[in-house]
C-alpha cells in the first residue's frame, strides 16, 4: 500500500516550549489515524506541521511532496478553531470553499452528506453549535478531498449528529479517502480508526491498532461485584480460582472472561454473599490511555461496562432521584 503521509523526526519548539519532540509517523493511503493525548501533547501542532501551516523540523511528504506543495485539491482540512463569517448562509459558505479549488463537489450533495440539507439557506450565525461545526466539516469535504485531517471534527455537535458524522467519515473512508482525526472522543477514535497514535510530551510513545494497543496496555477485563460483604467475598472467590480484592462495598476481580462471570456468582452464592450489582468492564482504549499517559481521560468516555444486574442499578436511579428532592 503507498504512503500517504511520512513524516520523520519531527520537531517544533515555541520558545521553551517543546510541541514536538522527533515525530516519526506513515499514515498509509486509505487509512484512518486517530491521535490521541493529553492536552498540549502536541495534536493540534501536528496536524498543522502535517498540513503545512506551521513550519517545523524534520521531513515531511504528502502523496510525495512537501505539505506546502502538495496539491491542495487532494487535501481537505478541518482545523480545531474555525470562525467562518457569520452571516453567510451554510450554502454560500460551501459555494465559497468549492470555489477555491480546481473541481469541488455539488454544494447541495455536501450539505446532505453533513445533515444540513434543511438548514442550507441559514446564517452561520443562526446555526446551532454542532450544526455550525458540521458547516465546517463541509467545507472541509467540498473539495472531495484524497487525505482528509480533522482536529476534532465532532467537538460541540450532539449525539446523534456525532453518530451520523461518524457513519460519513466510515464511508469516506470506505471509498478509500484517508484520514487524520484528532478527537475529545476515545468512543470516536475507537470506532473509527485503523491505527491510533498517542502523544504525549510532542513524542509518540505508542502507535497500534485499537486492538493491538488495548491487548498490550489496556489489562484485563474485570468484574466488580457490589456488596456490603466485600471482605467476606473474597476469600471464596479466591478458592474459586478468582484474582478478588476487596474495596469498600465492593469486589474487584480482574481477568473475568464473560464465561468465567457465572463460575464467580456460583462461588459466591456457595458461600451464601448476597450482592446487589455485577458490572463486567472490557479494557478499552481509554484504559491504555491511563496506562500510558498515568492520567484519567477527561474527554468524552467509552462506554466499557456492561452492568449485568438491571434491577440494582433502576434502585440507585431511583435513589439519586429520591435524594435530588430531599
Ligand atoms: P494539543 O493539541 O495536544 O492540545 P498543541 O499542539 O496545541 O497540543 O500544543 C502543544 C504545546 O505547544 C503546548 O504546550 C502548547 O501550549 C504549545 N503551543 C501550541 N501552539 C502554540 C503557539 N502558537 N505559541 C506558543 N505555544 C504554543
């Protein structure tokens, strides 16, 4: 497969401040790259080193040539801060980013692509926050772009226009267009990418297949049991063959594969513990990303835990509930 992006040793620095720190990365044609990491990891300056808009140290090609040579009609970018001029109408907007390029896409097609069919003839200004934000992604598209680079495309927009933004980008991607996301979102990166990078201090200090990257630094998946007995628990859930540790009201048991939960709950109900949750958690991304970084994910999580017992959890809302009246 051709490369689409090489970028070798890869540095840039403002005043003391060192964004990138020898960046070696190939994002191969067809491919989507998530980057993830914490802020001021150094995203936001890749993404700009790789489209040309800030200069740095190092080489880098696209399709061969420099960022800044590159034909722009093959480039598409969304860059993480956007104000296009308010009182223009998403049409015209679009109408004006096509025009910049040799051959652009139907302006109406675009808006559909994004969900904005209806809303095409209203001021940017009068769009919602996530309806704005898909503007910008349009005008990233119009140009029906080879590579596409999004510094986090779906920050501000609401679920389910995340969700159908998602679907475009699987299908921009099926088609063969690659891509460079950065995102907010461990969910997103996970669905969508192929490979993930994670940055942390202007370094990549891990690149992977969501898969792989989870299997290497994610650990084990777990079981918590919620229990007033958690002390008690854990001595027969140990002779049961389980790694359990006890912390307050609950018990931790790690390396649980989901047919190992029933094993788990026949040990306890041998040792006669009543419980009031069971919650099995795959490792996912958001757990490497701990692993790695030592910092929690403050972004939009990935929903990993599958809670097991329905009614337990009903009473808990119910209790929130009941104490929010208090
Ligand atoms: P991220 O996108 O991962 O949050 P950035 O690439 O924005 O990280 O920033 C990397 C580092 O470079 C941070 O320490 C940030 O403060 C610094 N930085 C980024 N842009 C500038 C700039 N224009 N001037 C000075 N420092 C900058």
């Amino acid at each position: 497969m051709d490369e689409a992006v090489v970028a070798t040793d890869v540095a840039k620095r403002y005043g003391d401040t060192v964004a990138l720190d020898g960046v070696d990365l190939t994002v191969a044609e067809g491919e989507v790259f998530g980057l993830i990491g914490p802020n001021g990891a150094g995203k936001t300056t890749l993404i700009r080193a790789l489209t040309g808009t800030t200069p740095v140290d190092g080489e880098i090609r696209v399709f061969g040539s420099g960022p800044t040579t590159v034909d722009a009609d093959r480039i598409g970018l969304l860059p993480q801060s956007f104000s296009p001029p308010a009182r223009l109408t998403a049409r015209e907007l679009v109408d004006y980013y096509g025009g910049l390029y040799d051959s652009a896409r139907e302006t109406d097609a675009v808006l559909a692509d994004v969900g904005l069919a209806e809303t095409a003839d209203s001021w940017y200004e009068t769009l919602s926050g996530g309806q704005q934000r898909r503007v910008c992604v349009a005008t990233a598209l119009v140009n029906d772009p080879d590579l596409l680079f999004l510094d986090e495309p779906t920050t501000g927009i609401d679920p389910v226009g995340r969700r159908a933004l998602w679907e475009l980008l699987e299908s921009l991607a099926d088609g063969g267009t690659t891509v460079v996301l950065t995102s907010h979102s461990m969910a997103e990166v996970q669905r969508l990418s192929d490979r993930v990078g994670l940055l942390q201090d202007g370094q990549l200090v891990a690149v992977g297949t969501p898969t792989d990257l989870i299997a290497d630094h994610g650990g084990r998946s777990r079981l918590v049991i919620g229990t007033a007995a958690s002390e008690s628990a854990v001595d027969p859930l140990r002779e049961a063959g389980f790694a359990a540790t006890a912390a307050a009201d609950e018990v931790v048991v790690d390396g649980v594969s989901p047919v190992e939960i029933g094993e788990a709950v026949s040990a306890l109900a041998a040792a006669d513990i009543g419980y009031d949750s069971l919650t099995w958690t795959e490792p996912s991304l958001e757990d490497v990303y701990l692993q790695l970084t030592g910092e929690r994910f403050e972004g939009v999580s990935t929903p990993g835990a599958t809670a097991l017992t329905e009614g337990a959890s009903e009473e808990a809302d119910e209790g929130a509930v009941a104490g929010g009246d208090r």
